[in-house]
C-alpha cells in the first residue's frame, strides 16, 4: 500500500483501463525460482497490485492474493526490477496501478 496522499491532484493515479496509452514492458524479467521452490514441486498463482511511475518506475508491489505465500517474495522481487515506458493520459506521462496474476507451473 502506498503512503496516504502520496498520489494527488498534481500527481494523480490512474487505473491501467483509464489512460489512453498503456504502459510498455522495457525490461521485465521473470520470477527466478529458487531450490527450495522447484523441490516443492507445487503450483501456484500470485496477484501482485504495483504503480508504474510516470517515470516508468515500479512503485509499491504488494500481493493482494496468493495460494501459495512461498511463491510471493521472488515475485515481488522480479516485479520491484522491472521498467517501463510509462502509460499516457492525453499524450503526457501518469502513474497507473497496475493489478497481474503470475502462474508457477510444476510440470
């Protein structure tokens, strides 16, 4: 969760389905599994809600759902790396919140 007022009139939040020009991936590498995690030989699905900064910049990951907790850290961690061109609201830079669902398979 983000600080109160961090986002405001001067620096307004928009949800990814308001902007006119989603954001785009510029690096956005995948979860790593660790030792532990592969030996588990589970599945599971991970939602994580994050801000992509005007700047491009991710801001705030947080898992919002999970069925599995061990599976959260390495996908907070891989999303907290990631850059984007930011999305655009009539032509100009805007943070958006941004909510994705990871999927670990154990095939």
């Amino acid at each position: 969760v983000y600080p109160k007022d961090y986002y405001s009139t001067n620096n307004p939040l928009f949800d990814i389905s308001k902007v006119d020009a989603p954001p785009k991936p510029v690096v956005q590498a995948p979860p790593v599994l660790t030792p532990d995690l592969l030996a588990l030989k589970k599945s599971a699905l991970v939602t994580v809600e994050y801000i992509i900064s005007k700047t491009g910049e991710v801001e705030f990951p947080l898992v919002v759902d999970s069925t599995d907790s061990r599976f959260d850290l390495i996908t907070v961690e891989a999303v907290a790396q990631w850059k984007f061109k930011p999305a655009k609201k009539k032509g100009k830079p805007v943070n958006c919140r941004v909510r994705q669902v990871f999927t670990y398979t154990h095939n």
